[in-house]
C-alpha cells in the first residue's frame, strides 16, 4: 500500500541517460533526491559529473529519460521557473574587477527582481541575511577580486542562498582550495541541508571529506551511478570498485571511516 504521508522527492531521474553521439557517460539512470538531504557526487575525471548537474539544471539535454522538479518535467519547466528552484554553482570565477560581494551576491536575486535588475528592500535583506549565513557579512563592500580562494566560494555560496531555492547543485566547490577550507565548506553545506531544509549535491574528487561528512553518496562508475548511503555503497563494495588503490575501514557502530593508501 502506497503511504501517501510520504514526501516526494525532490528531484527524480527518471531512466536518464546521458552522454554524445560517440559515447555514452551512464545509461538508464532512476535516483530520487530527497528534501533536506546532503549528497556528494562522486567518479573519477570524464565520468559525467559535471553533465549530470547541468542536466538537471536544464543545460544539457538528456540523450533519453527526464529529470523532475517538484514533481514537474524539467521539459516543461521555464528558465525563471527552474532559477526559483535551483540555485547553480559552477566551477566558473567571476573575474570583473572592482565588483563587490554584496553585487555578487545580490544577482542571486534575479529571478525576483524587475526587468532592470533593481534590488527592493526585501531583495537587500535577502543579500544581507545569506552574507550573514555564510560569514561574509562584513565583506559586503569589499572586492571579490581582494578575497581568497575560501572566501570567494563563500560568497558564491551565499549567492545561491539569496537566491532563495530549495535545491543547490555545485559543481567542484573544493577544488583549489586547502584542506581546513575543504572542510569548511562542506560542513557549511552539510550545515544548510540540515537547518535550512535545502537538497544540495555537490561534484567532488574529495573522497575522505564526502563519506566523512554526506548523507548519501552519488557514485559513478563504468557507465552506472549507484547511489545510497556511506555504508551501503561500502558493503556493496562500490567504492572499493572506483578507489582500488584505498583500504576502506568503516566502523559502523560509531559510523566513522578511517582510509588507509596502500
């Protein structure tokens, strides 16, 4: 019997396959993502992570299959109504000189503002409160161009909070970044999902941080993405198949995962 009580999830592949006319990244792909949940998206280079984030977020088409937001086709989804629920971070720097963090940030209010891009009292607040969020607040009128590697993803990050959606996709929010910054992103990330509800996947190669600190992992791997928690893709022997060269010690009493190179 089906329980109506239970949420539907807020993205759904629905036998999606991905890829080019010459080759096929993975094929006939179902995974629901749930409301709420933190979720790394794992494979080595050229696997197709990059493509599947922007396939959700309309960018890329599909070879087959559908992607559903909220329950509706992304087919049938606008621009404006896909920016009102994704808020897309890529790998890509802003580099204009002289433009300000509060800037940056306010054009995650885009979807809401007029036709000239004029931020209302409201839309303010909102830039306010997501630098607050993230640590920045005192950046506001600051360069993006003066701020570190950690800091400029912080603001992209805020960004994506004043943007106000219920799902942030980042694509590779680490890379070029030192360990302690690693962490502190995810933890802020990991942080959001859980307080503030929000469905955020996020790219990665940072396997030690992913399995220490996500909810569930996205594991693509020789044409198939397996998908689910820490210790099942563990005891399905997933992840041994894709870091042949790590030894995996998961202790799942304190559910903690100690790696070992070999």
């Amino acid at each position: 019997m089906e329980d109506n009580n239970k949420a539907r999830p807020v993205i759904e592949l629905q036998h999606l396959t991905l890829g080019y006319e010459d080759r096929i990244l993975f094929n006939d792909v179902n995974i629901d993502f749930e409301m709420g949940g933190f979720t790394a998206l794992l494979g080595r280079n050229g696997t197709g992570k990059s493509t599947l984030l922007r396939s959700i977020v309309k960018l890329i088409t599909p070879l087959s299959g559908d992607v559903l937001i909220g329950g509706e086709s992304i087919k049938t989804l606008t621009t404006k109504d896909i920016a009102e629920q994704i808020s897309f971070v890529s790998t890509e720097e802003i580099k204009i000189p002289n433009l300000k963090v509060f800037d940056v940030v306010g054009l995650g209010r885009a979807p809401y503002t007029n036709w000239i891009g004029r931020l209302g009292s409201e839309d303010k607040a909102m830039v306010y409160q997501s630098l607050d969020m993230v640590g920045m607040l005192d950046f506001a009128d600051k360069s993006v161009d003066k701020l570190s590697d950690g800091e400029r993803q912080r603001v992209m990050i805020s960004r994506a909070l004043a943007q106000d959606t219920p799902i942030i996709l980042l694509d590779e929010p680490t890379a070029f970044l030192d360990l302690p910054n690693k962490y502190e992103i995810c933890l802020l990330l990991r942080k959001l999902a859980h307080e503030k509800n929000k469905t955020i996947i996020f790219s990665s190669h940072d396997l030690n941080i992913s399995l220490e600190l996500c909810d569930n992992l996205a594991l693509i791997e020789g044409g198939n993405v397996h998908y689910g928690t820490t210790e099942m893709l563990i005891n399905n022997d997933c992840i041994q198949s894709l870091f042949k060269n790590t030894q995996l010690f998961f202790d799942k009493k304190n559910m903690t995962i100690k790696l070992k190179i070999k």
